[in-house]
C-alpha cells in the first residue's frame, strides 16, 4: 500500500488547527497536539508513548519495528509553533488550515507539521510493504522554538540508543541539509553602583561599560570573519546583541546599579564555542574595568555547529531517494539556525540531516504557507529514504 495523499493533507491540516503555542498566559501549549500525533499513530496500530518533559509540554515517542534485523532510523518532528503575531499582517486565520492554490496556510503549516505528519505516513507506507530490517522511531517533541528542552529530555533518557541516524523533517526548501550553524545564547551581565543622574561621579554606570562592549563585540566579529571565511552552505558566523537592559526599571535621574546585554552567537563548523566564550568573557572583563564595574558573563545555551560527511550513509540514502523518487539530484545544503537535530547530533554523536516540505524562509512570517505537493513528493521521499537507510544497513 502506499501513501494516502488525502489523509495525509488532512491530518496536516487538523494539526495545524490545534494553536500549539506554548502561552502560559493563554494556557496555549502542545499538550493537544502531542495528544493528536499520538492518537494517529495508535490509528495506525502503533503503540506511541506520551512523556511530560515539563506540565502541557509532552514528548511522543513511538517505536516501529520492522521484524528483521537492521539498523535504526529517526524521523524527528516538533510539534510547538511560534505565535501568530499580528493577526492583521495574517490574509487568512493563521489557525484554520485554508487550501488555497494549491497551499495550505496556518501557523505551523511549514514549520513543521506538515513535515511531522509525512514522516508518520511514511513509517506506515514502509511498514505496510511488509517485514523491513531494523526500526524507525519516530519522535513528535516539544519546545523546539524555546530551549529545545524536548530533544534534550529525549536524549537524556536515554532514547537515542541505538539511533544510527535522524532525518530531521524541517523545511528546508527541498534541501538536503547535512549542515547546521551552531549557537551560543550569552549574557553578559556589568554590575556598578546607582547614583543620581545629576551625580554620576557618586557612582559606576554600568551603562557605559556596555557601551565600550559592544564597540569590542563588533570588532571581535569582523575577526572571527576574517579568520574562518564563509562557508559553503552556512555563510558567516555572527555575534548579534539582540537584548539590552539597564536595571530592573528604568528612571530617567537614576543612573543604574546593573545592565546586562544579552547575544545571540551563531556560529559555523570550525569555530570553536570555549573560545569564544573565552574571549568574551575577556571582553568584558576589559569593557568594565576603566568605568569601575564588574563584569560576568553566563553561557544561556550552548548548541555547537553540526558537520555531516557527504559520503555518510544517512546523506546518501536521502539523496538516492530524492532522485529516485522526484527525478532530479538532490542538493545539498545548510540550516542557518539550530533545530532540535543540532541536540540530538551533537550530544550523541549520531548523524543527522534536515529534510522537509515547505520553504526555506518561510518560517515564523505571516502567511505561512506549504505547497501540497511538496507535503506529497517529502513523505514519498521518505519511504525510499527510510528503506535505503535500513537496507543499506
């Protein structure tokens, strides 16, 4: 049997429509949508499980097992959404699953439901040609858009034994992407004394301390350009001050006692991350010193860059599937952000790659949208990629 296109569409759509937004506020999150992945797989005569990594907030871990021995392969999907936004920028509700033009629109229509939902169809279109060697696990996780705290539960309990290798069903544009920017989120906190506006020789204005930093953050980017380049499929490396506060309020004839800056670091293979946040913390060392405040830096989230050889059998049976099934060869390519196979990787060691439907930029605009026919053309891709992996094995 192979794949039901219709159903497919429609359990993209139904997914799409649950506003899987982690909200506390709203009581929005993915409980629902975790809830709903794991019943079709149930649908499908699996036996999925449902862990609470944190309250609303579950892993779905389903095994599927081919009854010969084999190798294990992954699919990996996330099941959370960013917010909708302005409602305003939006031509259709972002939570309605509107088919139009051959599209289907709604927050998380590309990233990723509806390459979760073609990764499930797949395991069952393999799983219904009959005994294959080896497993498939798939993995619907949480918090992929925050903290991925989901890919990092997953791993530390233990899930990824024996995992040989994860598709990662992000979209990316009909890109294979064997490659992936690392990422550091630091802040860097400078600690004065409050005076008054009017006496600031009374005090340490930690304000201009980062004001030097930043001068000395950019200079040290345009460094780590110069000495790696840019990469084939990654571009630069960038250090980005996304997040300024001084003090806790803001009262314009106080000078403060603390400011901090917050930076997203985005990095490429080669670029070591104790490096770099040797040298900021150096940085910032220096930045406090001629204005008398102190300085500490703290590593929010480290995410190393990930580097998949070509020639892995992973990338290669992705790529034979691709051409088998569309006719063409396929390309290969970079994330320029970190996805939940950037955890699973480099905690483990185990080879991944970033292959789903829906465009490259597409994520978190307004708009959202997939193509139907690319939801179709990725979850046929993947039986075959799923059955070259696993034989190959």
């Amino acid at each position: 049997m192979g794949i039901d296109h219709g159903a497919l569409v429609e359990v993209v759509g139904e997914l799409v429509r649950i506003p899987s937004v982690f909200d506390p506020s709203t009581d929005r999150c993915e409980e629902a949508a975790a809830r709903a992945v794991a019943g079709h797989l149930r649908a499908f005569g699996w036996d999925p499980a449902i862990e609470h990594v944190a309250p609303g907030r579950p892993n779905v871990h389903c095994i599927v097992d081919g009854g010969l021995p084999g190798p294990t392969l992954m699919f990996e999907g996330h099941t959370d959404v960013v917010t909708e936004g302005d409602l305003a920028l939006w031509s259709v509700d972002p939570f309605a699953a509107t088919i139009r033009d051959g599209r289907l629109y709604g927050r998380g229509a590309a990233d990723m439901k509806s390459g979760l939902v073609a990764a499930m169809f797949a395991t069952r279109a393999l799983a219904d040609r009959g005994p294959f060697p080896g497993r498939v696990v798939i993995g619907a996780l949480c918090d992929e858009e925050g903290m991925m705290t989901g890919a990092k539960h997953f791993v530390s309990v233990g899930h990824m034994a024996g995992v040989d290798g994860v598709i990662c069903c992000e979209p990316e544009g009909g890109e294979i992407c064997n490659t992936a920017k690392g990422a550091l989120r630091i802040r860097v906190g400078f600690h004065g004394r409050m005076a008054h506006g009017a006496m600031p020789f009374m005090g340490a204005n930690p304000n201009r301390a980062i004001g030097t930093f930043l001068v000395a953050l950019a200079d040290f980017e345009r460094e780590i350009q110069a000495a790696t380049g840019e990469h084939q499929h990654l571009g630069r490396a960038w250090l980005t001050p996304t997040a300024l506060r001084a003090g806790d309020s803001v009262q314009m004839n106080v000078m403060p006692a603390d400011a901090a800056v917050w930076i997203d670091v985005r990095t490429i293979p080669g670029l070591d991350h104790d490096e770099v946040v040797g040298r900021l913390d150096a940085l910032a060392a220096s930045s406090a010193a001629p204005h008398d405040v102190a300085a500490c830096i703290d590593v929010i989230d480290d995410r190393p860059a990930i580097d998949v050889d070509p020639a892995d059998p992973l990338v290669q049976a992705v790529l034979a599937a691709h051409l088998a099934t569309t006719g063409e060869p396929g390309v290969l390519g970079g994330v320029p952000g970190a996805t939940d196979g950037t955890v699973l990787t480099s905690r483990t060691g185990v080879p991944s790659v970033v292959y789903g439907p829906g465009g490259k930029w597409i994520a978190h605009q307004a708009d959202e949208f997939v193509e139907i026919a690319d939801i179709v053309r990725h979850a046929e891709v993947y039986v075959e990629a799923a059955d070259r992996f696993l034989r190959a094995g």
